[in-house]
C-alpha cells in the first residue's frame, strides 16, 4: 500500500534535482506521475526509469514561460489519466547578477518562470481539485525567500513573491485544496552546480548543525508528507529544508 495509490501527480521541473527525485519517490508511493520540463531526452529517462520500477508516469515537454505550455500539460493530464490529485510546482531558474548588472528582460524571465508558472498552473489545475472536492499542491520556494543574503536581486525577489503566493493559495484555495511551500536551502543539484558547485556552498555546509548539503530525495520526502493525508491538516505553511542554516 502506497501512501498515494491511485493520486495523479504533475511535477514541474522533474527533468532533474530534486523535481525528478520527488517523482521518484511519488511513483514509489502508488501517483501516476507526469514529468515536466523543456529537456524532451531527461524527461523519457525519468519516465523509463519509474515504469522499470514498476510505477506509471508520462511526461509532457513544457516550457513554464510560456502559458500555452502550461494549459497543455493540464490537458495531457486530463487525457492520460482523467484527474489532477497532486500539484508541486518546482520548476525554476536562478539569476546570479545583482541589481546594477540585471536587465529587465532578464528580470522578467525570472519572475515568469518562478513565480508566473506557479500561478498559471495552479489557475488552471485548481477549478479541477475544486470539483472533485480534494487536492495538494506544494510550491518550491527557498531560504532565499527569507533573506537576501541567499540570493541576489530577482531570485530573492522571486523565492519571496512565491513564499506570499502560497499563504494566498492556502488561504483561497480551501477548504477543498491544501497548499504548502517548501524552502530548500543547498541541495545538490544542477541549479547547485551552476552557482559554483559543492566547493561553493562548503560555508553554508558549515553553518549547518548537520554539517552536510541535502540531496534531492530529502526534498522529494517532504514533498511525499505534503501531498499525503499525512499532512491533512497542515495547509499555508512554509518548510525550511536546509540543515538548519538560521537556527
Ligand atoms: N538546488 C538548490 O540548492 C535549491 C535551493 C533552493 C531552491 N531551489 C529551487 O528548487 C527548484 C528545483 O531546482 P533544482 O535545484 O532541482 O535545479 P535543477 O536540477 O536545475 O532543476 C530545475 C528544473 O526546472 C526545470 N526548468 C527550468 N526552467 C524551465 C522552463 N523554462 N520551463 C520548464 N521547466 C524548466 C528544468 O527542466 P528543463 O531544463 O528540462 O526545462 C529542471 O527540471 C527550483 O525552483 C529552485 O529555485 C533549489
């Protein structure tokens, strides 16, 4: 017995991270799972990889900037499997450059991947889990969404724009649809590898009581207790996943 036998769950950014690690550990736990992202060749990977394991999964090349994207993953769903259980928006990008050095169109690029995309999918999958009267939806957030110590100027902005997205879900989604958020802090992953690698966050390794970054299924796991009834009466809450960085 899984703990969502029979749930359908769309993962944003599942091409990699922590992403494809959570739809791993959903497909393990019984979703039919759909795989996102712009990368067509990971996407199949992720999508072998569960079937070989035994769990059912599709994917659906989507670009998250683009809305007409984001409405064909929500009908790919529907044609394939009838129903939206579970949503966890993750799919994200990250700007290095701080304000001086950012362009606008830049700005706008991050803002409508990390934030744009977590509205619009979640527009058009919640009317779906309104009416079948139940449904979870998980944002990513990030530390970066508590300080803008953790990241430059629109990543920061767009980690605390999605942290106010959440409680506003929370609170207008209910009482049908909980919505929680998650805030990673380093997690190795790609997005890790771009900013410098593990050699990069070896001072946050430190600040850490634990000592360690985190790995993808860490995250997947917390996303597992959101999305279950484990978490049935949890809603507009905000999980730092961090080894404990600010503590
Ligand atoms: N790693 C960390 O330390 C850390 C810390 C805090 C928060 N986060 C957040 O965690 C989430 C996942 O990141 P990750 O660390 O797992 O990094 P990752 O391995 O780089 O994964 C990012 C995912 O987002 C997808 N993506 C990016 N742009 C997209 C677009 N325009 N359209 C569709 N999909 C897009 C990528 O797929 P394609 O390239 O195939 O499109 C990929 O699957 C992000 O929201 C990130 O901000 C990460």
């Amino acid at each position: 017995m899984g703990r969502l036998d029979g749930k359908v769950a769309i993962v944003t950014g599942s091409t990699s991270g922590m992403g494809r690690d959570t739809a791993y550990v959903f497909a393990e736990e019984g979703a039919k799972v759909v795989v996102v992202g712009r990368r067509e060749n990971r996407a199949k990977e992720v999508v072998e990889t569960i079937k070989e394991n035994g769990g059912e999964a599709i994917y659906v090349v989507a670009d998250m900037s683009k809305p007409e994207d984001i409405q064909n993953v929500v009908d790919k769903t529907m044609e394939a499997f009838g129903t939206i259980d579970i949503l966890f928006n993750n799919a994200g990008v990250v700007s290095f450059k701080n304000i001086l050095d950012l362009d606008y169109d830049e700005y706008q690029n991050v803002m409508k991947i990390n934030v744009d995309a977590y509205f619009l999918m979640t527009k058009a999958v919640a009317p779906i889990m309104k009416e079948k009267g139940s449904g979870a939806i998980i944002n990513t957030g990030s530390v970066a969404g508590t300080a803008a110590k953790w990241g430059p100027c629109v990543y920061a902005t767009s980690k605390h724009a999605v942290n106010g997205l959440t409680k506003a879900m929370a609170r207008e989604l209910g009482p049908e649809i909980r919505v929680n958020g998650i805030l990673p802090g380093a997690i190795q992953t790609e997005m890790l590898d771009s900013a410098g690698g593990a050699d990069a966050m070896e001072p946050m390794k430190q600040m850490s009581p634990l000592k360690k970054l985190g790995v993808g299924r860490e995250i997947g796991t917390v996303a597992l207790f959101f999305a279950s009834d484990d978490s049935s009466f949890i809603t507009g809450q905000l999980l730092r996943v961090d080894g404990g960085v600010d503590c």
